[in-house]
C-alpha cells in the first residue's frame, strides 16, 4: 500500500483551513493535491483531532495483521484436511 507524503497531522490541518472558510480548491492549490484526495480525506479523516487519527492507523494496521493471521491459519487448516483426507 502506498504511504502519502503527507502526516495525519497535515491532513487534518488541510480539513481544518477547509472548516474555517478557505475554498478547497485554494487548500489543494496550496498543498499541492487534487479535489478528489482533498475528499478522500475529509470522508476518512472528517472530524477527527491527530491523536485519533494516530489511533486509527494502529487499529488499521492491527486490523491487516489480524487478517493475514486469520487467512494463513485457513491455508493450514485446509493443507491438514487434504493430508488427512478429510472431505468437506
């Protein structure tokens, strides 16, 4: 996945010039994105403070770790069906 070049605390400082009444258009001009990344974020990171947006890229990266887990032990559990013979 790529990383953006910007930090959450940038983020939420564009979304926030955006809040208090600077045209979008002027914010991505100024920080160097498009429309539709300046809305991307607003949809993810709308309303958030930085330490929660911290937060919510440890619970992400949690989340992705968890899924690897969960999706390797499914390929044991199947490999083990398939030397024991076990049908489904």
């Amino acid at each position: 996945m790529k990383t953006s070049r910007f930090t959450e605390e940038q983020i939420i400082g564009f979304l926030r010039q955006a809040e208090a009444g600077m045209p979008v258009k002027e914010v991505c001009r100024s920080g160097g994105f498009s429309d539709a990344t300046f809305y991307k974020w607003r949809a993810k990171f709308g309303g958030m403070e930085a330490s929660q947006a911290a937060r919510l890229r440890e619970l992400e990266a949690q989340n992705a770790k968890l899924k690897k887990l969960l999706a390797e032990a499914h390929l044991d559990i199947h490999a083990l069906k398939g030397v024991f013979g076990v049908k489904r």
